[in-house]
C-alpha cells in the first residue's frame, strides 16, 4: 500500500464485475481492505449480486481521508467523551488525527450512493502517519457513529498500520498511548529525558548503584573497625 493513493479489486461473476476500491484523498495517506470478497458479500444485496451475474458492473469505493482540521462538531464531541472515559484505564491515552471512512456504491453508470452500514463487519486497513510513529506506542481506534463512541482494537501485528473490523461509516480517531517503560523516541516515561536500561530509568539504575556503593562502604569501614580492635 505504501505510496499509493488508491487500489481497485476487480471481482469477476458470470457475465459481470464487482469492483472493490480504496481511495485516500491525501498523497501521504495509505488504506485498504483485508478481503475485497468479503466487503462484496457485506454491501450487495440478493439482487445486487443477480444483476451484476446478468452482466451488470458495480462498484463498491471506500474513502479514508484525514479531517482533523474539520471534524463535525458532534463527532468531535462523541470521540472527546470517549477518550475520557478511556482515560481511566489509559490515562496517558492522547488523540493522534481524525479520520472520515465512508463507503459508496455505484450500479453502472448510475449515481454514487452511501452505505453507512454494512450486514456485515468488513476489515478495513489504516496505514499509520509517519508523524504519529514512534517506539512504544499502543494505537487505537475510536468511532463516533449516531451520537455513541465505541472503542475498536488494532487487529493486526504491523507497527505501521492499524486494521479495524467495522460495519458502520462515519467519523474515527486514531489515539495512542505510550507503553510502560518507554516514552516517546525512546526516552524514559518516568524523567522524559534519559534513556533507558532493560526498560528502567537511567536515573533508577544510577541510585541504585550510589546505594549499593555506601553499603559497601559502610560494610568495609565496619569490618576495617573491628580488624583494628
């Protein structure tokens, strides 16, 4: 997916195609699908399906678009009131960009229509921006959908994407936290300045050492006490 703005599936049956689409409006923005069969068995109805064996084609098109600079207004509040509420397992939970998913289909040469809701979850792939990358971090998506959020995990085991299962379009999040032990490019999550040791603060290590060298110190002095006695 790296550098594409758009990938098409074309999905052949009996005398007809299905085409299965991903589009990102940014150049930077990378998206796609798990299974383009699977998000053509979510969307098309029984008699979809028949016109498109009688030789008809439907497209399926999928957006993903940053609107951080304009999320609507009840979607920004829907997914500011989850993240508090998230905050009380993940307090250092912090909001990375807004994301619009939208889905859109189009029989022939008709018009483009929405889907806002599928019979079926579809697995849809999010490349992570490259300015929200750093080690450590735990990604996750929320989704404001009708006045309600939900929380959605990363599916997949890539650092640089997150794959979410979803069978409503609408507004999402992606929100990250840091990882115990570690802070953003690798500095310590306890001082934020030094790095780290076997996951522990430098400053950590150092005390424990300063400790360790006055009981020795201690221990020597009280052995060279009772030598000279």
């Amino acid at each position: 997916m790296k550098g594409m703005t758009d990938t098409s599936t074309v999905l052949a049956l009996r005398n007809g195609a299905v085409i299965v689409t991903v589009v990102c409006e940014e150049q930077e923005c990378t998206a796609g699908v798990a299974d383009s069969i699977a998000v053509a068995d979510a969307v098309l109805t029984p008699e979809q399906i028949q016109l498109v064996g009688d030789g008809e084609t439907i497209e399926i098109r999928i957006d993903v678009k940053d609107i951080s600079e304009k999320v609507p207004a009840q979607d920004k509040e829907v997914i500011e009131r989850g993240m508090e509420a998230y905050r009380e397992e993940a307090p250092g939970l912090v909001l990375g960009m807004y994301v619009d998913i939208s889905m859109f289909i189009k029989i022939g040469a008709g018009d483009w229509n929405a889907v806002t809701a599928t019979d079926a979850p579809v697995e849809v792939v999010i490349g992570i921006p490259e300015k929200l990358l750093s080690d450590g971090r735990e990604f996750t998506i929320i989704r404001a959908h009708n006045g309600e959020y939900a929380f959605m995990n990363d599916l997949d085991g890539a650092p640089d994407t997150i794959t979410i299962s979803t069978e409503l379009f609408s507004s999402y999040a992606i929100a990250y936290a840091q990882t115990e032990g570690a802070g953003a490019d690798g500095k310590c999550g306890l001082c934020h300045i030094c790095p780290t040791f076997l996951g522990i603060c430098c400053f950590v290590w150092l005390a424990v050492i300063l400790l360790i060298m006055v009981v020795l110190f201690v221990l020597l002095r009280k052995k060279k006490e009772e030598e000279e006695e």
